[in-house]
C-alpha cells in the first residue's frame, strides 16, 4: 500500500467545463502541493456529454482532449484514466495499471459522489465521499432510497459542503457527515491589477433537474431560476450592471436586459478554463442567487466558483445559505436574504470595489486555502 497515493475520482470528462474542471483542479494541485501522489480517474461507465449540443454526445475524442488539456496544469500530466464507455476503452494509463492503482493506493476521494464504487474500487484503499451538493442524498437515505444506501455504503468516510448541516432542516440520513468547503489553490487565481470597473459577472446554469427533493412535507427545488427571477430587479435598482453567462428563456433575457443585465454564452466561457477565469477576473465581483435546496435548508453551502472570485480579490453578493453562521459577511463577501439587502449590497460594493477586493482575498486565504481545508480533511480521513 502506497500511504502517498491517493485517486480523485471526478465527472470533468463526462461534463467538460472549466468549472467542473477547477473544482478537480484544486483538489489534484492542492493533494500534489502536500507531497502525495495523485491520479485523477474517471471510471464510472457514464456517457459523455455534449455542451455545445446539448444531450449525450456521439463520441468522445472533445471529451478526451478536454481531460488532457486540464491533467497538463497538474505536477503529474500523465497520470490521468479515463474510461470511454462508447468505445469500452480506457485512455490515459491503461487497464492494468488502473487495477494496479486500486488495489495499492492510499485514499480514493469520490467527488460530487461522481462513480458508484464497484469491487475493484474497495480492495484496500480508505474511500472518501465528498458531497458537493448537501441535501439530497441525505434525503434519501432518511427516505430509505436503496439504491442512495447502497452507494454511499460504499465508502469509509463522508464530507459534505453543508458546513451548516447540523443546524438545517434536513436529515443526515443517518451518517456521519464531516463540513468542509471547497478548497481554493490560490495562486492559481492571483490577481495583478484591480477589477477594471464596478461591473459584476457570473457563471451558471438556468435551470437544473433531477434532484428536486421533499422533506417533512416541504419541497425542495435543486434550481437557480425561481430565484434568479426573485432578484431580477437587484442590479437595475442599485443602478449597476451584471454581465451573466446564462441561458435563460428568450421572454426572461429580455427582462433581465431591462432590469441591467447583460447575457454571454455559457458555453463560450465554459469551454476554456482560462477564458473562464479571464472572464471572473473581469469584473469586480459575483452577483449570484443560489439553489432553493442550498437556501431553505440553511444547509450552509458555499460555490467553489465563488470562493474563486474571493481569491482572485473580487467581491461576492450572494443569497444566504446559512453560511453566514459560519464565514463573516459585510466585506468582500456580502450575505442578503431579500431584495432589498441585494440591492443595498451591490451598492456598498459598486461605491468601493477596491476595499471590497482586498477583503475578499484576505478571506479566501482565511477560510478556503486548499492547503489547511485539504490537511484537515487529511486528519478527519487518518
């Protein structure tokens, strides 16, 4: 058993977007930057999708160079697995060296709970599950879902991004769940100049299905549009602009076009990583709505894209999920639960975006350098 190995297990391939891919970023880099000896793999049979077209897509050589073109940031280029279920093929290290890997690694962190763990998976390794999105699997273990029990039975120790998971209104479903919160290599993000003005930006889709649950007779949608309808007028009222790469219905991209908003392609800044950070850097901050399963659980969670803006010194307003329990709100990063407190906290930032960026650097390097996030997720794992 190699005590310094340790495999990420992520989606990045199957989805292909800078956002899916800095989030592996982070943990692979942060892992490396700790003296351990990481692979990322990508093994769980799921086809890959199509962002461009939308659906499955017909191959997956696009998928494949995306996967490669990310491991080149890494210490590490070569060590990289990703299994093309269209063609039954592995890419990358091959098959033998896989099982290899699996049967003499240290550690196995399954993000986003992104492969359901076979046999070749539990030979020896500790198997981590990080839950990126609190809520619905601990629904559905508290529901008795056999399927969700047996998955996650799977593994040894669990974290989850719900820091405030003790005190929401959700079940654990019975496990014992560990908070963390994205880790962010900072450097990674480092800022030369200031924003360039105080326009703010974000990145995210419309609407998401597919994980809409139920608890105690209150639903729980696992979507942004509701509430990015709710605060559609923030930015128009404190006279500022947002510029959102969304893809909203045609009848709603015009409203948000009255209300001082201005669309981009989603795609066009997701398809390439450094397009993607160029774009957060310019602007002097997120303006940003969360899910309603992140909001009225008061599950604490927190995006990893915006803990990228804080370390790359720009500002983040965004609504509510009980993390304000935890990370300190006012500068840099700024909490609202209505649209009035929207409005206010795009004004505190358009007047001093400067102030506003240096704070939000300083707690980025507080509370989401990868290096002390990753060494405590280390010590709860030993």
């Amino acid at each position: 058993m190699a005590a310094d190995r340790i495999l990420v297990l992520g989606l990045m391939g199957r989805y292909p977007m800078a956002g899916v891919a800095w989030q592996v970023l982070h943990y692979v880099i942060g892992l490396e930057r700790l003296g351990f000896e990481v692979y990322y793999v990508e093994d769980s049979g799921a086809p890959p999708y199509d962002p461009v077209g939308g659906g499955l897509a017909t191959d997956a050589t696009a998928n494949l160079e995306f996967v490669r073109s990310v491991m080149r940031r890494t210490a590490r280029p070569d060590n990289w697995v990703y299994w093309d279920i269209l063609e039954d093929r592995h890419h990358g290290l091959d098959p033998e060296t896989l099982a290899d890997l699996y049967a003499t690694s240290a550690q196995i962190w399954n993000l986003c709970g992104a492969t359901r763990l076979r046999t070749e998976h539990g030979r020896g390794p500790r198997r981590v599950y990080v839950q990126t999105d609190p809520g619905f699997e601990q629904v559905a273990l508290a529901s008795g879902n056999a399927e969700a029990t047996a998955a996650l039975a799977a593994h040894d120790v669990f974290f989850t991004y719900g820091e405030n998971l003790a005190r929401a209104t959700l079940p654990s479903g019975g496990l014992s769940w560990h908070p963390t919160r994205p880790p962010i290599v900072l450097d990674q993000w480092a800022a030369a100049d200031p924003a360039p003005d105080a326009r703010f930006s974000t990145v995210g889709s419309w609407q998401n299905r597919g994980k809409d649950v139920r608890w105690n007779r209150v639903g729980y949608r696992w979507s942004k549009d509701e509430a990015f309808l709710r605060f559609l007028e923030a930015p128009g009222r404190a006279g500022v602009h947002v510029e959102a790469a969304l893809a909203p219905p045609a009848d709603v991209a015009r409203r948000m076009s009255a209300c001082g908003w201005s669309l981009r392609d989603p795609h066009e800044v997701s398809a390439d990583l450094d397009v993607y950070r160029r774009f957060l850097l310019g602007s002097c901050g997120e303006f940003t709505v969360a899910k309603d399963l992140y909001v009225k659980s008061r599950s604490g969670w927190f995006s990893d894209r915006s803990a990228s803006y804080l370390a790359a010194g720009r500002a983040v307003v965004t609504q509510d999920t009980g993390f304000s329990d935890i990370l300190p709100s006012g500068a840099g990063l700024l909490a609202y639960q209505t649209l009035d407190e929207a409005t206010a906290a795009l004004r505190e930032v358009a007047a001093d975006p400067a102030r506003h960026g240096r704070a939000a650097r300083v707690l980025a390097a507080e509370f989401f350098d990868a290096t002390p996030v990753l060494t405590a997720m280390l010590e709860t794992i030993a």
